[in-house]
C-alpha cells in the first residue's frame, strides 16, 4: 500500500487512542514500530538524514 507507491510515513506524538486504532488496522506493521515516535524531537533526531 503505503510502501508500493514509496511513501514513508513517520507517526509522532501519537494519543495512545490513535495508537490502538493504529494496531487494530495494522498500520503499525505496514509502517514499521520504527517510524512511530513518542515525541516530535525523538522523530526529529532519527529521521534528521531526510
């Protein structure tokens, strides 16, 4: 879906509500655990390369 079209999505400050709706899509998995942060300075240190 996401991947095919080579969009990479990175998720920060989620609400855990948005998290659980996430996981029960499986979103989570689609997208990586990788690319979901708990904070817009976490996302910022990881994905700074872009």
């Amino acid at each position: 879906m996401i991947i095919s079209q080579g969009i990479e999505l990175a998720m920060a400050n989620p609400r855990w509500q948005v998290i659980a709706k996430m996981k029960a899509a499986k979103l989570i998995e689609e997208i990586g655990a990788d690319w979901v942060f708990l904070s817009v300075a976490d996302a910022s240190i990881d994905v700074d390369y872009l």
